[in-house]
C-alpha cells in the first residue's frame, strides 16, 4: 500500500489537493496526501494559466512521444474531466504521472538502440567473412575457456583428487557456486527473453533450451563469479591474480566480438557474476555444516 506523499501547502502541483489530508491551507507549511483516495476536483484554474499548460513546449513535446494508445486514454481522460468541470481542463496531477514513465521509457529505448548499433559494430568475429573473421577460433578458445562443462568436470575432478579437507572444501563449494550460477542465468534468461543479436551464429556446443536467449551472458557471470572465488580462495602470485582478472573481462568481451551477445548482456553478466560471489560467501557450506548434513540421514 502506498505510504503518505508530503506535498507543500499552496503550490501549484498540489493546488487540487490541499483539502484531502486535511490540514490547513496556510502556505509553506507540509500536509500529506492519501494515495487511495481520489482528490476532490479542484476549481477551474484562471484561463492565464490554462494557456500556458496547453503551449509549455516540452509538455507538448513529451506528449507527442507518448504511445498512441496512451494519448487516446489521456484525451478521452481529459475529455472526462472537461466535461465534468464544465469546460475546465484539468491536466497537472495526471500529466506528471504520465510523462514521467515516458521520460524513463525514452531513455531505455536510446539506450538500447546505442547498445544494438554498438553491438553490431563489435561483432567483428562473428562469422568467418568478418572483418576480424580470422580470430573467430581463438575467440571460440576463448569461449570453451569459459563454458560451463570443462568448469563442472574441472572442479568435480580436483574434489575427487584433493587429500586435504580445506581442497574439498574450496572445490565442493566452487560445484555448488557453478550449479547456482546456471540456475540463477537460466531463471533471468527465461524472464527476460532477449533475442541473441541478429549476425549470431548459434554455434555453440553444449546449451540449454534458455541459451537461445541472449541476457545476461551465461560466460560472463561464470567469469565473474569463478575470478572472484579464484582470487579469495586461491593463493596467487600478483601476475596470476592480473592474469585471471584479464581472463574474466577477455571472455567477456568475447561474448561481443563473438556476435553472441549485446554490450548491455555482458555488462549485466558481468555484474551479475560479481554479486553471485556474494550468494556464495553467504550460503558457504562449512564442513560442520555437510557434517550435520550426512548426520541427518
Ligand atoms: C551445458 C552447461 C553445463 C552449460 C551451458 C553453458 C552455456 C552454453 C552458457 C551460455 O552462455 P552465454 O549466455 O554467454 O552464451
């Protein structure tokens, strides 16, 4: 349930509504009005006021952006509220609450309309014919580096052959932390549903049915995630701690160079994987903990 909104006394937005919390009129003092209640309609606003609402050149503007449909239900709206005051248009609490989304609606559309074009200008190994073709194998080397199978198969081999309890610990919890990290992409790939770019050449082996999707980049939160959990649980010399920094963004800007995936995929990914460590960190299973598990039973 919405919580009270202050709204100042005597304002203009807040013109309409200074009556609903009831508090006292008086200006530059704060009231707080109920969301649930629908405001009673205020009185016409002066005719030199109503001029300037209908020829303030942004409002036009944002209006203009808006969805058809959107403008059809905002006129027929407003063409209520004419009615119902008697020829009076009554736009401010409504317009702000129309524009704003189309506000936020146009920046995500710039954006991802920047991210498709930057995207697609990346794509340089995404088929043989590219301008950077002749990278693509190296690029798909890159690719296996960071695909799930030889992480799983790498980190069930090192279990089976550690001989100290603190190895099959890092190494039980790196399964549990891979395990995790492909239920979690497939969950937000499968809401999300992003088509992979357009010039991608589904290639890959070893996918799920959720890998047709394209957000976020399955290697880059694995990258991620698995650097982070190197570099916390593995004693690395300083080059080695570079180096595997290096990898995680090499397979991430991979993704891209690849065709496999949007800017916007990898960055998410990336990030994603980054947090992921700390679900890791939380959920650690300890050796008292598998303990108490194995008792259990
Ligand atoms: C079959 C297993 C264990 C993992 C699949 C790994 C995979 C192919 C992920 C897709 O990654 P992108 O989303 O980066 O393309």
């Amino acid at each position: 349930m919405p919580s009270p909104k202050p709204v100042r006394a005597g304002s203009a937005r807040s013109s309409g509504v200074s009556g609903v919390g009831g508090g006292s009129g008086s200006s530059g003092r704060y009231e707080f009005m109920s969301l649930t209640r629908t405001p009673p309609l205020s009185p016409s606003p002066p005719p030199h006021l109503l001029q300037r609402q209908g020829s303030d050149p942004t409002t036009a503007r944002l209006r203009a952006s808006e969805s058809p449909s959107r403008r059809r239900r905002g006129s027929a709206s407003s063409n209520a509220s004419t009615s119902s005051t008697g020829g009076a248009l009554q736009l401010p609490e409504e317009d702000c609450m129309h524009l704003n989304p189309s506000i936020i609606s146009v920046a995500l559309s710039s954006l991802l309309a920047v991210d498709l074009w930057l995207s697609k200008r990346l794509g340089v190994c995404a088929y043989e014919e590219a301008s950077w073709g002749s990278a693509r194998p190296l690029m798909k080397l890159v690719e296996v580096s960071g695909h799930g199978i030889p992480w799983l198969i790498g980190a069930a081999y090192c279990l089976y052959k550690s001989d100290s309890a603190a190895g099959q610990e890092v190494m039980l919890n790196l399964l549990m932390a891979l395990v995790l990290d492909l239920v979690l992409v497939g969950i937000v790939k499968a809401v999300v549903r992003r088509r992979r770019p357009a010039h991608n050449r589904m290639d890959m082996f070893a996918t799920f049915s959720v890998d047709r999707y394209s957000f976020p980049s399955g290697h880059a939160t694995r990258a991620a995630m698995c650097a982070r959990f190197l570099l916390a649980h593995l004693v690395l010399a300083a080059p080695l701690r570079v180096l595997v920094m290096l990898w995680a963004v090499i397979v991430g800007l991979s993704r891209v160079l690849l065709g496999r995936h949007n800017v916007t995929d990898v960055a998410f990914g990336l990030l994603m994987g980054y947090c992921q460590y700390n679900l890791v960190e939380a959920l650690w299973l300890s050796p008292a903990m598998l303990q108490n598990m194995v008792g259990l039973e």
